[in-house]
C-alpha cells in the first residue's frame, strides 16, 4: 500500500498518524516522505540516520498532537539546522466529558460535538441519562460522576464541564477531576453554589492552587441565560482557555487577531478542515 | 475524515497525478495554520485550501507544475499588511507552503 493510502486508512479509523516532509535539505532528502505512527513507519527522509531522528521526533510530537518543523543535520544529528522536516500530526479528536444530564448539558454536548470533540455525558440518575435526551453525544454513561472519572481516559486534551450543581455530585467529581491532566474542568452554578463547592473542596483537603484550574462559574461573561446561550459562554470559555486569550471584543483591541503562537494546539474539528487535528492543551497549571 | 486526503489517495488508486499543497508555517497573523492542505490532480480538480483565498491561484500552477516535473518546491507568499488586499492575503502575514507531486 502507498503511504497516502495508508495515511488516508488511519485518518479514517481514527487512529494517531504522524506524517513528515523534508521541506529543505540536501537532494538526496529533499521532499522525503515518512509516515510514523506509535508502532512502524514507511517511506524514508533519505537515509537510515535522519530517518532514525526524524521517526523518533515524529513519535513524540504526534503524543502531544503537535504540528510543527524540526531541524535536523544531513545525518539526523542534533543542533544541526541543514534539513527541515515538516511533521504534522492526526491524533484522535480530544474528549469532552459533561457531568449532570439537565437541559444545559444537552446544549453543551451540541456544542462540543459542534467544536469537534468526542463527547461523553454522565449522570447517576438513569431517568436523565438516555440516549434520546442527548442524541448529538457520542455516549451517555449511566454512573456516578467521580467513579465513572476514576476510570475514563482523560488526558492534557480534554475537557471537563461539571453541570450538575448538586455538592452531592459536583464535589466528588471535581476532587477526581483535579487528579486528571485535563485541559478544562468548569463547574456551573450560581456565586453562592460557587462558594459553597469552593467552601467544601476546601473542607476536602483541595488546595488553592488546585481550586484555580476550576473554571467556576463555569464560562465567558456575555450575559448567557438560555440553555443554548450559556453552552455558547462555556464552548468560548473553553477554546480562549487553550488559546491563552482572556475573551472580549476584539473591536476593542488592536493587534493581530491570529497569533503565530508555536504551542497553541489547532482546534479539535481541524481534522475535518484539512488541516492538522487538535495539539496538546496548553498546560493548565 | 480528512477530505484532502482521502481525495488525493483516490485520485492515486486511479493512477491520476496529484500534487499537495500544505502550509508549513505562518508567521506574524494568518488564518489557517500549518497543516492545512489543498491537493490538485492532473486534470485540474482542486480540494481544501491553503489561505483566505487568493494565494490559492498561484498554488494552483506551482501544483501543476509539480506535478509535471515531480519537483517538489518551498514557496513563500510574504504580504505587507498594506499589500494584503491586493495579494489577497486576508491578514497580511507571511505563508510558506510545499508543494509536492504525490507519488509516496
């Protein structure tokens, strides 16, 4: 099988592909192609030492979904600048979990079906909890919000969005959510919803340091009341969180409206745009 | 699915030429970043873009000629934000895209 034909099969299953292009370098490397994924990799850069390097630079940018050009010497060596590999990676789309199965989640899945995650709703209470109430999820979990977390797979992609506003839900969950990598975890509710859950994590042992990952009340400022409207505050909040930018109108700002920041990850849905899938979140920490 | 792709691994099955277009970097404030693709076959069919719009004319030749003579060539499209409009660069900036004849 050609490597685009490969590259276009793992695409389609959803499996993590990173594929590079020497885009200047010697003639003999000059337009090499290499496909890599976590287990093998096709195709050659030139020779069997840069392919060593750039497969194994590969490797570690497609964990983090990151696109971007390493610098090589002829042979692969380090802190040689002579061949510019272009490495793009296709990781899967990143997850969202919400937590609490009311009307506002169902909005909130919408939306980040709609952004491009793949996302997960769980509620304890099976009345809530069906397929028909969420049909834009990709899945709906019957459990407890904390021990459904233990063992999900959430990692420095992922977002967490905590609607339920019940302490009997909201706490435990959000003290499992804080043990995770994720790059969001938001938690609805009112100011003194709010400073009763901060009240009681605190009770729990939950340092200060930790509190201030949770975005709570969870979402941007823009007056959001409707279910659809308030999905739309936290869908902005969770992408100018990755992004680093605070929110507000850019009608008021000057300056670039895209910045060429190096780490900031691509959007979740870019896959779908022909572009690069979403990249590591910007380390929430 | 990445329809860029899954065009231009069509194309190939069919034994069609094909070309691919991707952004390798952006400097300063462009609109789509690096990895974003266009792919043009032999008979003049284009998917996916590479810019706001207006470099894609231009690229679209390169690709052509790439896939003529199987060279592959790093082009950079460098735009003053006062050239912009004119260029059809819609944020000024500077792109570098490679193009490349598909035949991996």
């Amino acid at each position: 099988m050609s490597i685009i034909s490969r590259w276009r099969e793992l695409l389609a299953e959803q499996s993590p592909v990173a594929v590079a292009t020497v885009i200047e370098g010697p003639e003999a490397s000059f337009g090499g192609k290499l496909l890599v994924t976590p287990d093998d990799h096709e195709g050659s850069a030139g020779n069997e030492d840069l392919d060593r390097a750039v497969v194994e630079a590969a490797r570690g940018l497609l964990e983090g979904g990151k696109t971007e050009t390493r610098h090589f010497g002829p042979r692969g060596q380090r802190r040689m600048e002579d061949v510019a590999v272009f490495v793009q990676s296709f990781a899967p789309p990143p997850k969202m979990y919400v937590f609490g199965a009311i009307d506002f989640a169902s909005a909130v899945a919408r939306v980040g079906k709609f952004l491009g995650y793949r996302v997960i709703v769980c509620d304890a209470r099976a009345v809530f909890a069906t397929r028909e109430r969420f049909p834009s999820a990709d899945e709906v979990v019957v459990a407890w919000p904390d021990e459904f977390l233990k063992t999900a797979e959430v990692d420095r992609r992922s977002v967490i969005c905590v609607l339920t506003h019940d302490p009997k839900f909201d706490v435990p969950v959000l003290k499992e959510a804080l043990n995770t990598e994720a790059g969001y975890i938001g938690a609805m509710g009112s100011r003194r919803t709010h400073d009763n859950r901060t009240a009681r994590l605190k009770e729990e042992g939950v340092t200060d340091e930790a509190l201030g990952r949770i975005s709570s009340p969870i979402g941007l400022d823009i007056g959001s009341r409707t279910p659809e409207e308030t999905a739309v505050a936290i869908a902005a909040e969770i992408i100018a969180f990755r992004t680093g930018h605070a929110g507000g109108r850019l009608a008021e700002r000057s300056g670039p409206i895209h910045e060429a920041a190096p780490d900031v990850a691509p959007s979740p849905d870019a896959r779908d745009a022909g572009r690069n899938t979403a990249g590591a979140a910007r380390d929430p920490r | 699915m990445n329809p860029v792709i899954e065009k231009i691994a069509g194309w190939r099955e069919e034994e069609r030429k094909a070309a691919l277009a991707t952004v390798v970097k952006v400097e300063r404030s462009g609109p789509l970043g690096p990895g974003t693709s266009m792919a043009v076959s032999e008979d003049g069919q284009v998917v996916g873009s590479v810019s706001g719009g207006c470099v894609e004319p231009a690229v679209f030749e390169e690709a052509m000629a790439a896939i003529e003579t199987g060279r592959p060539k790093l082009l950079t499209y460098g735009i003053s934000d006062d050239e912009a409009f004119g260029v059809g660069l819609t944020c000024g900036g500077i792109i570098h895209i490679f193009v490349e004849r598909v035949d991996w």
